[in-house]
C-alpha cells in the first residue's frame, strides 16, 4: 500500500504528518519552511509512494474564510499541477493548532518545548492525518 501525506499549511512552515504503508498509525515527518515544501515534497514522493495528500483548510466557526484561506487554496491548486495523479483532500482544520498545543501539554513536554511552533505544525498535521483516517476506515 501507499502512505497518506498530511500537511498543516502556513505562512512561514508547513507541518507534515505520514501514514505507515499499511496506514495504520499516523506519524509527524518534519515541519518545513513554506518556501521549499514543494522541493521537499518532490524529494518526498520520488522515494515514497503517496496514495493521497490530505491539507487543512482554515475557515472561521461561522464558515467564513481566514487570513489564511485563500493561501491554502492556492497551495491546493497547486499541489494538483505538481503532482496530478494524486488526490488531494482539504480537510476542516479549525482549532488543529489548539489541539496541538494541548496535545503537547497532555504529553508533559516541557515549556520550552511547547514554544517551538514548528513541533505544534508538525503535530497539527498529525492530529488532522489521524481525524481523516478515523473518518474515512
């Protein structure tokens, strides 16, 4: 089989989860700056197999779109003309970031360790990989 690819689109880094090949457990891969997610992600699948991409899409509790909406949705457009064969799926994302954040104090990971932002992209793109599979077994 094929690993799913999750990521949690931002600004500045962009998290990135993966599934086993089985797909069975969801795991944080890396946090990569924005400007070279795509070189990394070339590099990526040229070694893997990708069954699909899963993203987050921001919006606001009222289904309005974000600050960030419109960047996720050009990297959506995207990510379909690099990599064509392969399904893309956004995915709701409100409060992926809180709910890494207290994932981490759940954890017990020290204060220092909860400031490093790229861990919490790397976990909310964890926690949005492990929502979709639950989702969709």
């Amino acid at each position: 089989m094929a690993r799913i690819l999750s990521l949690d689109y931002g600004k500045k880094r962009t998290g990135v989860a993966v599934t086993d090949p089985l797909q069975i457990i969801a795991s944080g891969l890396t946090t990569v700056g924005t400007q070279q997610l795509f070189d990394f992600l070339k590099d990526y699948i040229s070694k893997e197999v990708v069954e699909k991409i899963i993203i987050g899409l921001p919006y606001q509790l009222d289904g309005s779109p974000t600050d960030a909406t419109a960047a996720v949705l050009h990297c959506i457009r995207r990510l379909k003309n690099s990599f064509p064969t392969i399904p893309v799926v956004s995915v709701d994302e409100q409060f992926s970031s809180k709910m890494a954040s207290r994932a981490m104090l759940d954890m017990g990971l020290k204060k220092k360790d909860r400031q490093k932002k790229g861990l919490v992209d790397e976990i909310a793109a964890t926690l949005l990989l492990q929502e979709y599979m639950q989702a969709n077994q």
